[in-house]
C-alpha cells in the first residue's frame, strides 16, 4: 500500500516515544531486554587467519586454518560453546604450525643464499 501526501501526518503533537500526557502525568514505556546465559567468549583467531592465509599461506595451510576459524565462528554463533572452543583450538595450532614453518622457510631461504655467495667468491 503506497501513501500519498494527504495521509502523512505532517506534525503530530505527540511521537509514540515520547509517551502519553494523562491529568498532568507523563507515562512512560519501557522496554526489558532479556539477553540469554552469559557465554564464555571464545577467541576464533580469524583476523590471525586471514592474515597467515594471504601472507603465510605455506602448503595450504592458511586456507585450512581459515576455515576452522570461520567454523569456530559458526558455532559461538549457534551457542555451541564446546564446538566452537574445540575449532578455535584447532585453528590456533595451524596458526602456529603456518608461523613456525614459513619462518623456517625465510631462515633457510637466507642462510642458503649466503653460502651461494660465500662459495662463489
């Protein structure tokens, strides 16, 4: 249903939030959140994984901690705290696997270029 000019009102004397003006008393609604069970937060290491998976991606397994990041995501998000703790946990040990072994890579990249240099000379 589409309104035209004629049926907007264009200044109401009262907004609904504002509340309702009885014998010279304010009413005043309000509003309860009710959150669910505090939940323990679980880190997921997804900015950690997304940067292994574009600068560090050694073997693929950048792609593969992405995942177990973003499933660990996944799962806070559904409440499955234990799930969620178990991926997390998954995704920080390939993490760390990536990080040791690309800089085992760069060390021996280095130490190899400089006995090449050193032999030739």
């Amino acid at each position: 249903m589409e309104y035209g000019a004629s049926q907007l009102i264009s200044n109401p004397s009262t907004y609904p939030y504002q509340g309702l003006k009885e014998d010279g008393q304010q009413q005043v609604q309000s509003t309860v959140i009710t959150l669910g069970p505090n939940v323990t937060q679980v880190r997921d290491h997804l900015p950690w994984s997304i940067f292994n998976f574009f600068y560090l991606n050694f073997c693929c397994l950048g792609f593969v901690a992405l995942v177990f990041s973003i499933k660990s995501r996944d799962r806070k998000v559904v409440g499955d705290v234990e799930g969620a703790q178990h991926y997390a946990s998954t995704a920080r040990a390939l993490n760390i696997a990536i990080a040791v072994l690309a800089s085992l890579a760069v060390v021996i990249s280095i130490v190899a270029t400089v006995i090449i240099v050193l032999s030739v000379q």
